[in-house]
C-alpha cells in the first residue's frame, strides 16, 4: 500500500492518518448521505457505537462536505473517501480531510492519484488477476467488490493459499449474517457495509437506532 506523507498544511490540525485502515475495526460502515448536515451527528452515533471508521461515498453533491465536517467536529473518527474513479476526486477528498480512500475498481492512472495523495487506500478488485498486478505493484491492501457478486467467502478462501500476501476488505452484498464468516478468514482485515444505515432510519434521523445498529456491528469481531 501506498506509504503515508505528511498532511497538507490546511490540514495540519487534523490527526495524521495511520499506516492501515484494515483491523481498526471489524466492520467500516459505507455512508451514502444527501445532506451534509447529517454528517456530523451520524458520525458520532457510529464512533459511539463502536465504529470510528467511516467511508463517506462520492456519490452525492453532499459527500465532500460531509467529509469535511466529520473530519472538523468529529476528531475521534477516521472518516474516509469512497467511490472515487478519477485523480480529481482523489485530490478533493484529500483536501476535503479524508484520512483514506477506497475505489471500487483500479486503472494505472488511478493508482498513481492514490499513491500520490500520501493516505491508505483500498484500490477495489475482484479476479484474481487484479489481485496478482497489484501485488507486483507493492499493493497488498485491496477492497474486495462487490463481494458476494464475485464469489464471495469461498472465493476469498481460495486466494489464501497462493496469494498470502494479500489482505482485503470485503464489501457488497455483506450483511450481518454473513459477516463473521468473512471476518473468519485469514485474509480478510475488515467488511464494509449498510446494513447499520437502513433508508428509514437515516430519513428519520434516528441516530439512537443507528448507533444500536452500530454496536451490533462492532461486536461481530469480538
């Protein structure tokens, strides 16, 4: 995985980011939000209910600026980019206070925008071929997406053996029940998932049923 520089200067506040994202916690919640001013009080039910590391998906105009604003009010949580696909959405949630970054797939261009911006990242695979150029690379840290869709625990399981080096965090499709089985393997660091944010409960702004949902969560890697 890339190697950690230090912060840009318009963030020397903030904590520096750590070396890997994978074992922090056993699951990483994958938040998708419409409105910014969400983002703070969602990201404290979750730190509270055990879960301090958070991946904010770019897949909203809201999702910079909620970034920005967890990494401004909420110091105790690692709150990371998602979904990003182009250099330039790796240069903004840097600079927006994203401690790691995670892509659903991978080109040589992206990776170089990922290795340059000086945070952990999780480039996403799902063949063991992806798997193989990113080891030659120097990667060893991967998303694993979407995982259920791409074979799931028995696929990961058949990589143990002739890919050791490897370490994923799987996500897609990955739910309660089906999550210790993941967390069981020995390749695997952590899961990413929903399931904690159900539509209804972040309409509702029930963070009190989220944070519930959160230790739920937090207790599968105990």
């Amino acid at each position: 995985m890339g190697g950690v520089t230090d912060a840009a200067p318009s963030r020397a506040s903030s904590p520096a980011a750590p070396a890997s994202v994978l074992g922090l916690a056993p699951v990483i919640p994958v938040v998708v939000l419409q409105d910014a001013a969400d983002a703070v009080p969602l990201a404290r039910a979750l730190v509270a209910g055990g879960l301090p590391v958070i991946e904010v998906t770019l897949r909203t105009p809201a999702a910079l600026d909620a970034i920005r604003a967890i990494a401004a009010e909420v110091p105790e949580a690692l709150v990371g980019a998602g979904t990003l696909r182009t250099a330039g959405q790796v240069a903004a949630a840097r600079a927006a206070g994203a401690r790691f970054l995670v892509s659903p797939g991978w080109s040589p261009r992206l990776l170089d925008a990922l290795r340059e911006a000086g945070l952990p990242f999780l480039p996403g695979v799902s063949t063991v071929s992806e798997v193989v150029t990113l080891l030659d690379e120097g990667v060893t840290e991967l998303k694993f997406f979407p995982a259920e869709a791409a074979g799931g625990t028995a696929y990961l399981k058949s990589m143990a053996g002739p890919l050791p080096q490897a370490r994923f965090c799987p996500t897609g499709g990955i739910g309660p029940d089906t999550a210790p089985a993941y967390l069981a393997l020995p390749n695997v660091g952590c899961v990413g998932g929903t399931w904690m944010l159900p539509d209804d409960a972040l309409a509702a702004r029930d963070w009190a049923r989220i944070g519930r949902l959160a230790r739920g969560a937090a207790a599968l890697g105990h």
